[in-house]
C-alpha cells in the first residue's frame, strides 16, 4: 500500500502547478456538491424507517450477487482512496470519500453506525441547515421527531 502511495505522490508531483493548483481544487469541489446533493437528495425519515430492498434484488441471482460485488468493490475503493486523501501533503476530501465508500459498503451493522454518526448534535445541526437552504424537512433520527435528538 505505501509503495502505491509513493508511486502516486510521485507522479502527481511531476504535474504542472497550474495541474496541480486545479485538481487541489476541483476534487474537493466536486466532493463536496456530492455530500450536498446526498444529504439534500435522502428523504428526511431514511434513519428512523425500515430499509427498503433495492428493485434489482427481484432480478436473475446471478445479476444480483454481480450488482452487489459491484456495489461493495466501488464502496471499498472510494473509501481506500479517501483513506489516501486523507493522508497529510495529499489534497482531496479524504473524509468525504471515506464515508460515501462506507455508505456504499455492505456490513452488519452499517445502519446503527450510521445513525449513531447523525445522532452527534453538530453533526444533525449541520445536515439540517443544509437540507433547510434547499426547502428539505429536517432529518429525523428518532421515531416521531422533527429532526432534534
């Protein structure tokens, strides 16, 4: 792992600063509208509901296993690559990625995590102040509230 992270480092420092300058920009941008167009795209009772199966679940078992391997392979890379960016002297939204991969991934136990993550008052207050800028009810993460925990 060190060996493909030095061999990134490498080669991303023998791009031009103006190259450079743009993705150091650019990929935490772009992260960044991604965690927005998430947070504001989830309905407001996503935690407090029971989880819904995906329509693919009903097709051919062996598209099925495919779409999931799939699934889980993309999560585990974003979250390996957020790992990366979050490394120090490496740009990108480390953070970010890790938790979209995570969201992605899954594991016994994803749901809880998820929701213990959204009951952290800072973190609630922020999901809803953005969800508010774009007309979005609160998120609700007990049965029966608003959006406070």
């Amino acid at each position: 792992m060190f060996d493909l992270i030095r061999h990134w480092l490498h080669h991303y420092s023998g791009l031009s600063w103006p190259v450079m300058g743009g993705l150091f920009v650019a990929v935490p941008a772009l992260a960044f509208a991604l965690g927005v167009i998430v947070v504001v795209w989830l309905p407001a009772d996503y935690f407090v509901r029971q989880p819904t199966p995906h329509r693919w679940l009903k097709t051919h078992p062996v598209l099925r296993i495919l779409l999931a391997a799939a699934k889980n392979v993309l999560g585990a890379t974003l979250f390996l690559a957020g790992a990366v960016m979050a490394l120090p002297l490496v740009p990108g939204p480390g953070l970010v990625f890790m938790l979209l991969g995570l969201g992605m991934v899954d594991f016994p136990g994803k749901r809880a995590l998820e929701r213990r993550a959204l009951h952290q008052p800072r973190v609630l207050a922020s999901v809803n102040k953005m969800r508010a800028r774009f007309g979005k009810q609160p998120m609700r993460v007990d049965e029966g509230e608003g959006g406070t925990s």
